[in-house]
C-alpha cells in the first residue's frame, strides 16, 4: 500500500512539473508589447506553483498519517497473533509435561511387569520339572495297571456279560415303566373326559327334561286350546293371526320376543291368546308410533285385531270393543289421539285402532294423524 501512494505521488508532482513548463513555454511565446503584463502574468504563475507545492505537501502529510496507522493496525494484529501463539505454546508445554509424567508411570508399570513375567517364567520351569517326575510316576502305574489287567481279564469278561444282561433287563424295565406310565395318562385323560361328558350328559339331561315338561305343558295348553277353538271354528283366524306374525322383519319380531318367545305355531298361539300379551302388543305398537318407529305398523294393527277378536270369540261374553274412527270424521278427543302437535281436524288415517273395556268402561284411545 505504501509503494502506491508514493507511486501516485510521484505521478502527480510529475504531472504539475509538465504542465508548468508547458505553461511557461506558451507564456515566452507570445507576444506582448508590454513587458509589465508578461511580468505580472510570471508572478501569478509562481504563486500557482507555490500553492500547488503547499497542497503536495499536505498531500504527503496526509498519506503519511495513513501509512502511520495502517503500520499501528499491522502492529496491534501482530500483537494479537503473538499472545495466541504464546497461549497456545504453553498450553502445549503443559500438556507435554502431563504426557512425560504419563510415560514415567508407564515405564514404571512396564517394569513391574516384566518382574511378574521373570517371576512367571520360574514358575513355569518348576512346574515343568514337576510334571516331568509326574510322568514317569504315570509310566510306572500304567506299567502295574497292564499287570493287573491281564490278571483280571476273565474277571472283566464275565462281568461284561453279566453288565450286558443287566443293561438288557434295566432297558426292558425302563420300557416298561414308560409304558404303565402312559397308560395312566391314557386313563386320566380319559377319566377326565368321562367327568367332564358325564357332567355335559347331566347337565344335557336336565334341559331335556325341563324342554320335556315345558313341551308337555305346551302340547296339553294346545290341546285345550285347539278343542276349544276349534268349537268356535275359529281355526282359519288363528292361521291368519300366525301368518301376519311370520310375515314380520327380524327388527320387530325381536323387539316382541319377550311377549312371544316361541316362534312356532304352538308356541304363538299359547302366548298370543293371553290377554296382557294382546294388550302389551297394542301398548308397544303405541309406544313405537310415539317414537316415530312406524316398522311393520299396519302388520301390527291386524294382529292385535285377530288377537282381540279370538279373544272375545273365546270369552262368555264379548269383553272387548274396537275403537277405530272413521277416515274424514272429525277428531274426538274422547276416543283419539293425535300422533303429532295439532289439536284439531279431520282424521286422515288410523295409525292404531283403540280398544274399550266393555264392562268397566276404560278407553284406550285410537292414535291417528289428522288433516288440518
């Protein structure tokens, strides 16, 4: 940096000499017919030379205060790198000092080390020496085992055949037992299975038995039934009154299932031709049209209808009246009720006929939606 300023300084004061002397040239040149103009124009030029030289000097100071600062920042970075480098250095040192405190007790444990192996090595040469007399101590009772040996070799021969007669009769043995031993298995597992069926029997017997007498009491209702009905020759209604019970979905017969649990046709007409099942069917298809659940409604409504009618057929006296108003006929509170919020019309349809106790009087009120 500081060989370009002077370069340029120099460049410059160059540059102000040419110019001054081209000017002076000029100035000789020309012609004047009075000396006092070309001398006031010399002086003038001088004074231009003058300045010019004033303002290069402070040219100059200036560039020297900037290569004084440029030398003071290179001198503070110097600075800086050197106590880095110092820092570093000693951390160095210091970590160098703990390695050779390090290697010192390293050659310490490696000559404590070599002690024990030195120690290891005596050792070793004792033990060598005393497995050597080990050996021909060994060499000496193989000797008297060979002797003895062949004293005993007829002694061995008998008794290997006797071991291999008692090995046989253990085999056969241990066969055996394996044999008893999966046989009781066998019989446990079979016992088991025996209590177990026995019981499922029992428990089997049982139902049979309360199926047995619940079957005869259906069959004797039946009778009954079927000898009195049929003295009213009513059969056809009773079929009809099955068939619209058959023709309902799975939803409604299981909403009904506890009012008609048998779906056969002995089971129906022993539940059907109880009064408060009939009655429960017509308080449940009430309770459904509340609902908004109009399922099998109209189905519904002929059942409780051939019920009711069997019903009365079957009695001394007729019990029971059907109330079902007239389509167009103006709603009475007194024998209907309205589905919904209106409070007035014409009946538009009988959703539920209603049914009255003749000898008490009591209403059950007919449901039906109105016009307006």
């Amino acid at each position: 940096m500081e060989e370009d300023l002077k370069t340029e300084l120099n460049s410059i004061t160059q540059k102000n000499a040419e110019y001054f002397s081209q000017l002076s040239s000029k100035l000789e040149n020309i012609e004047i017919s009075s000396s006092d103009i070309k001398n006031i124009a010399k002086e003038e030029i001088n004074k231009l030379q003058s300045s010019i030289v004033q303002q290069n000097t402070g040219l100059r100071t200036d560039i020297s205060d900037s290569l004084n600062k440029v030398e003071s920042a290179i001198a503070q970075k110097f600075g800086a790198i050197e106590g880095l480098i110092n820092t570093q250095y000693s951390q160095l040192k210091g970590e160098n000092s703990s390695l050779q405190t390090e290697k010192a007790l390293l050659i310490q444990k490696n000559g404590k080390l070599e002690a024990e192996i030195e120690s290891l090595k005596r050792e070793l040469s004792t033990e060598k020496q005393n497995n050597t007399d080990k050996q021909s101590q060994i060499i000496q009772l193989n000797k008297d085992i060979s002797s003895e040996r062949a004293n005993s070799s007829k002694l061995s021969s008998d008794i290997g055949v006797y071991k291999a007669k008692i090995e046989n009769l253990n085999s056969q043995i241990i066969t055996e037992k394996q044999t008893c031993q999966n046989k009781n298995e066998e019989i446990n597992k079979l016992s088991s299975t025996i209590n177990e069926k026995n019981k499922e029997l029992e428990s089997t017997n049982t139902k049979k038995n309360e199926l047995q007498q619940e079957l005869e009491k259906l069959q004797n209702d039946y009778s009954s039934l079927n000898n009195f009905y049929k003295s009213l020759n009513i059969e056809d209604t009773l079929l009809a009154a099955f068939n619209e019970f058959s023709s309902f979905n799975e939803k409604t017969k299981a909403s009904l299932e506890t009012l008609f649990p048998h779906a056969s046709f002995l089971g129906f007409i022993s539940a059907g031709l109880r009064l408060s099942n009939i009655t429960s069917l017509w308080e449940t298809a009430k309770r459904n049209i509340f609902n908004n659940n109009l399922d099998d409604i109209d189905k519904i409504n002929r059942l409780f209808n051939l019920l009711m009618s069997i019903y009365n057929e079957g009695a001394k006296e007729i019990r029971f009246q059907i109330i079902s108003p007239e389509i167009g006929s103006e709603y009475d509170s007194s024998i209907s009720a309205i589905n919904d919020l209106k409070s007035s019309g014409t009946v538009k349809e009988v959703l539920l006929v209603g049914y009255k106790n003749i000898q008490d009087g009591n209403i059950h009120k007919a449901v039906i939606s109105v016009n307006e």
